[in-house]
C-alpha cells in the first residue's frame, strides 16, 4: 500500500541511475588508456634497473615511489640545494614524511644524482641525454630510438654507432657513461 506507481517518479529514477552509470563507465574508460600507456612506459623505460647503493635509499624508494616510479631521478644531477627544492616542491602536500626522512632522501639523490656523476644511457629519457652529453634533442632521441628498437646499449661503441650523433661529445663522457 503506499507506494507511488506515477509515472514520472520511475522514469526520473531510472534516468538517474542510467546517467550515473554511463558517467562511471566513461570516468573507467577514460582513465584506462592512461593507466595503461603509464605501465608500459614505465616498462620499457626502466629495463632491469637498480638504484644505486647509499645511506637514505630505502627511505627514497619508499617514499617517492608512492607517487612516481623511482627511476625518474636517474637522468638528473642536481646539486644539494636544487635536491632539497625539488625534494620540498614533491613533499609540500606530505606531512606524514618527518624532516628525517626528507633529509635522508636528499643526502642520497646529493650522494648518488650529482653534476658530473654517472650518466645512465639505458636508462634516461631523450631531453636527459641532450643535457648530459651536450647533444642536440635530435641525436638525444636518435639515441633513445635505437635502444627501444634493439635493446640496450653495451658498449661505448654501440653508442658511438647510432646514426648523426656526435662522437667527439660522447667520447669526451665515455668515463660517466653506464650501461646497467
């Protein structure tokens, strides 16, 4: 007894249900291919790599990688001070990380991330290497072309071998250079 069979109240509850269901399933398929593509770029960037070893890694690992994928640092050398104003600029909306453990993260990105340090060609992006061995973006990203095309490098010789890059540059490198 009671209950309202009108018209209206039905259809307008049945086109509310249907709305909140097509907004979930294009909020789902919209993130999808943005998720995925995310996976896979992080796939192929970062072929069997490990972190450096020192004082302040794990707490590193543990923190950053909530947010982004750890081996974002590796094409970077910063000095202390620009560590300590990117480690500020990432953490500003986490309280939860103590000042000890945002101290631990910049001694190791200053101790294993800085200017003059190893230059990781199998691993950093193409704006990372045009940086670091002084290389227009064009032969940066011949570079990176060539190893997702055939894998990583293993010598400087196969560096040197990619097509239009500067030799002379990345020979005067030859000693930061890591092929892990």
């Amino acid at each position: 007894m009671g209950q309202d069979f009108s018209p209206g109240r039905d259809q307008d509850s049945g086109i509310r249900l249907l709305t909140l269901g097509l907004i979930a399933l294009v909020a789902a398929l919209a993130a999808r291919p943005l998720a995925t593509n995310m996976l896979a770029a992080q796939a192929t960037a970062t072929p069997a790599f490990t972190m450096p070893a020192g004082t302040g890694k794990e707490t590193f690992e543990s923190v950053c990688s909530l947010c982004h994928n750890p081996v974002a640092v590796v094409g970077k050398q910063f000095t202390k001070r620009e560590w300590e104003a990117k480690v500020t600029e990432m953490l500003q909306e986490e309280p939860d990380v103590t000042g000890e453990e945002r101290a631990a993260i910049v001694e190791y990105l200053t101790a294993s991330f800085k200017p003059g340090g190893k230059i990781y060609v199998n691993i950093i992006a193409a704006k990372d290497l045009a940086t670091l061995l002084d290389l227009t973006i064009d032969q940066a990203t011949a570079l990176v072309q060539q190893r997702e095309q055939r894998g990583s490098f293993k010598t400087l010789e196969e560096v040197k071998a990619v097509t239009g890059i500067d030799t002379a540059k990345v020979d005067a490198a030859r000693e930061r250079l890591a092929f892990q």
